[in-house]
C-alpha cells in the first residue's frame, strides 16, 4: 500500500512538472511577442531591419535615436516594472497573509513617493528623474528606498498588534492618505518650476529613462530579484503563520529583514524612476495563482517574473494608442486592468483562503 501511495505522489509531482514547464514555456513565448509588439509599438512606423540596422550599424539619424534612445529602453523598463511590482506585491501578500495586500495599497508605494518628493519639492527641479546623471539617480533612488522601507516597517508594526485582515487594509490606505497629504502640503509651498517637474513625474511613465536611469533601475530590481528567490523556502514557511515558521526553525527575524529590503528596493526602485503605478503589485500574484495552481514560491516567484513582465508589456502598448499619435499615463492602463481583479478578489468566496 505504501508503495502505491509513493507510486502516486511521483506521479503527481512529475504531471505538474510537466504543467509548468508547458505554461512556463507558453509565458516564454507571450513574452517574447508582446516584447516584439511593443518595440514597434508608437507614432512612427519601424521594420524589423531597422532595428537590426540601428543596433549593428549605428549612423545617429533620427530613427536610430527613436529605436535605441526611445522603443528599446522603453520596452526593457515595462519588463523590469512588471517584475519587480509583481514580486513585491507577492512578498507583501504572503508575508501578511493579505490578498490585496501590495505596494500601491499598503502605502508602499506612497512612502516611495514621499522620498522622492523631499528630493524634487525640498531641493531642485534638476533632481527630477529626467534631468539626473548617476549620482543624482542614487540619491533619488536612495531616498524612494527609504521612503518605501519605513512604510514597510511601520505597516508590519501595526500587523503584529493588530491581526484583523480588513482593518489592516484600512489603515493601509490611511497611512498612504496622510502620506498624500504631506505631499499636498510641499505641493503648496513649493514654487511653480518644482511643482510642475513633480507633477509630471506622479503620472507615471516609462518612456522617458536615460541610458544612465535604465542601468541603476536594472542594478537595484537585480538586487531586489535575488534576495527574492533567496527569500522563496522563508516565504512558503510564513504562509501557514509566523509560530508555524518558527516551530521548524525559520529565523523569522532575519527573514522579515530580507522580504521588507526586497520589497522596498523592489517598489522603490520603479517609483523613483516611473512614478507611482498602481495595481500591478496586487493584481498580478493572483494571476499567477490562476496560472500554476500553486502556493509554492519557487513557483510564484517566476510565474510573477514572467506573468508580471507580460502584463506591463501589454499595458504600455496598449498606452500608445495604437493608430494614433497620443500616449495615455500607463498609470491608468494598470489600474483599469488592475482594478477588475482586486473586485474579483474582495467579493469571491475562494476556497483557497486559507492560503493568506
């Protein structure tokens, strides 16, 4: 009997390996044609040989600046945007066992942006991310890290007194409202050059990073993306509570440490340079939830890499407006395709509850 039961469960393991290297092969290949899609994705019209002529035979006219300083470094920003929400918000929603737990509606993302405010408001309009070299990008990008880092803390201050799913949630969102409220108030007190510079930058965009911003926001997502996969056995330990992680020996101190610096170099690294966008961070784990059928995060972790990479993909070119010249904030676009799964998520019965 016992043989036929382990007879059973290899069985079992050996299917689902064999679904997840289908589905990861699928994503493998969605990414690959949104990725395309989006390079060709804007006003004016490019060939598959003008990318390749751009690249290998750089002569500096105007379609090589808009292929290499404009649709490439675009499309790699929506990759790394997508990924690096989408780990955050899984991280965030394990972590406090939350299923709309994320940087945007936790306040996360708000924190970033109270730092980035200091900066833009407090000092100079030349601070903004369009205007900054390297080391302007490491102050700016420092200061979103710490904006998002001590809303973290704060937030799981308040978790550990107060265990209520829902009222954590709602003081999430007033946490994020007072934090917008301080911002008001720089707002008014700042000139009109600062204000305008940090009012185009809370619109959020990804089109408009230099080669310099693009490198600093790959090298920060890269540090946020390892300390996640080496966070995946802490984070499959804390799914079933803190005591339960601790009885099996998890250093549940050191693992809240390693998930909140991810997190906060995760979703500051894209507030700093994109601007606050929304929704990714929830609606995405989910996704991938769907997706593989699994709590397992070495699973989750690159089903969101890839899950999280096409969405923002698909959001940007939707935001270009196919067959027209104007460029939607890819802010809304996320939210519109974001705000459906948090609704689904609120009012679904799921069995699977447990899992948060």
């Amino acid at each position: 009997m016992k043989t036929a039961i382990i007879g059973t469960e290899a069985f079992a393991i050996h299917s689902d390996s064999r679904r997840n290297l289908f589905l990861f092969t699928i994503l493998t290949f969605l990414l690959i044609c949104f990725f395309i899609v989006d390079l060709f994705s804007g006003s004016v019209s490019i060939t598959i040989s003008d990318i390749f002529k751009s690249v290998f035979s750089y002569t500096g006219d105007n379609l090589d600046t808009i292929i290499l300083k404009f649709r490439i470094p675009r499309t790699l920003t929506a990759v790394i945007v997508g990924v690096a929400l989408s780990l955050s918000g899984l991280q965030m929603q394990t972590i406090f066992r939350n299923p709309i737990a994320g940087p945007y509606v936790l306040g996360i993302s708000s924190g970033a942006s109270l730092g980035v405010a200091i900066v833009i408001l407090g000092f100079s309009s030349s601070l903004v991310p369009g205007n900054l070299h390297t080391l302007g990008n490491w102050i700016l990008v420092a200061a979103s890290w710490t904006g998002a880092g001590a809303v973290t803390i704060l937030i799981m201050l308040i978790s550990s007194k107060v265990k209520d799913i829902m009222t954590i949630l709602i003081l999430g969102l007033m946490l994020a409202s007072g934090i917008s409220a301080i911002v008001s108030i720089m707002q008014y007190f700042s000139n009109e050059t600062l204000l305008k510079a940090y009012v185009i930058w809370t619109l959020g965009s990804i089109g408009n990073l230099s080669g310099s911003q693009l490198q600093v926001l790959l090298m920060s997502v890269s540090a946020g993306i390892l300390m996640s996969i080496f966070a995946a056995k802490m984070l499959n330990a804390l799914l079933l509570g803190e005591n339960y992680a601790a009885s099996i020996g998890l250093n549940v101190r050191f693992s809240r440490v390693i998930i909140f610096t991810s997190t906060s170099i995760l979703a500051g690294s894209v507030t700093a340079f994109c601007g606050p966008i929304g929704f990714i961070g929830i609606a995405v784990p989910h996704i991938a939830r769907i997706i593989f059928r699994t709590a397992d995060h070495r699973i989750l972790i690159p089903g969101c890499i890839f899950t999280g990479s096409i969405i923002m993909l698909v959001s940007d070119i939707i935001s270009q407006v196919p067959g027209s010249d104007n460029i939607l904030p890819v802010n809304s676009v996320t939210s519109l395709i974001g705000i459906p799964v948090v609704i689904w998520v609120i009012i679904s019965n799921r069995k699977d509850r447990g899992l948060f």
